[in-house]
C-alpha cells in the first residue's frame, strides 16, 4: 500500500513540472511573434512594439510607437491574467487594435510564451529573482 501511495505521488508531481511554465520552450513560441515584435536589450519598435518591460505597462505606452486608439483606451495593464486572454484572440479582447494575429489557444504554449516575455525588465535586461 505504501509503494502504491508513493508511486501515486510521484506520478502527481511529475504532471505539476510538466505543466510548469518553460522559458526555453516560451523563447521558441516568440518567433511567431518575431516578425512583429521584438524583445530584449536591442529591442526596437516594427510593425508592432517592442514588449520590454510588458508586466507591469499600461498598453499604448511604448515610447515611440504608433498605437491605434483602441489600445491606448484599452485600460489594459499587462499582467499574466490579461496576456494570456489576450494573445488567444487579441482582437476580441482589444476591437480595433492594428494587431492581425490569430492568436494562441494551447494553454501550455500560453504559460511558455508569457514566463518568456514576463522575464524582460523595461530595459530589456532579465529580471534579477
């Protein structure tokens, strides 16, 4: 019985770090990302902003990008509760903003993407744990 209990355990710890969010997997998701946005200390502005520092931003505040008025007047303010509903239909979250993406709908890719991005400072350094 106790070998049973043990092997259920380990079973059941093995699910919660395969469900864990995966920076290196979140790092090869932001290519879909990569011919709009950029990221990291030589972060600039494309077709869309650069995403430094997005924990934490107002949306529509990237200095030196053009945003549509939808996502200046949005409200958002980045978090993982709000990036997460927002990269699965951007346009349903934010009607009106210039962004064409489809979205994301894997919740585990999600949870990768946002540990990835949510890692940047507003200077484009990893943030220090």
């Amino acid at each position: 019985m106790r070998t049973l209990f043990v092997a259920a355990a380990f079973v059941a710890a093995s699910g919660l770090t395969a469900s864990a969010q995966d920076v290196a997997k979140g790092e090869i998701s932001f290519h879909k990302c990569l011919p709009c946005h950029s990221i990291g200390d030589d972060a600039q502005n494309k077709i869309g902003p650069e995403l430094n520092g997005l924990d934490g931003r107002h949306s529509g505040t990237a200095a030196g990008y053009d945003y549509s008025d939808a996502n200046k007047n949005s409200g958002i303010v980045w978090n993982a509760d709000k990036f997460k509903e927002y990269i699965k239909d951007p346009r349903g979250v934010i009607p009106g903003t210039k962004m064409t993406f489809a979205g994301i709908k894997n919740e585990n890719e999600i949870n990768d993407l946002w540990a990835y991005v949510s890692q940047f400072d507003a200077d484009g350094s990893i943030k220090k744990k």
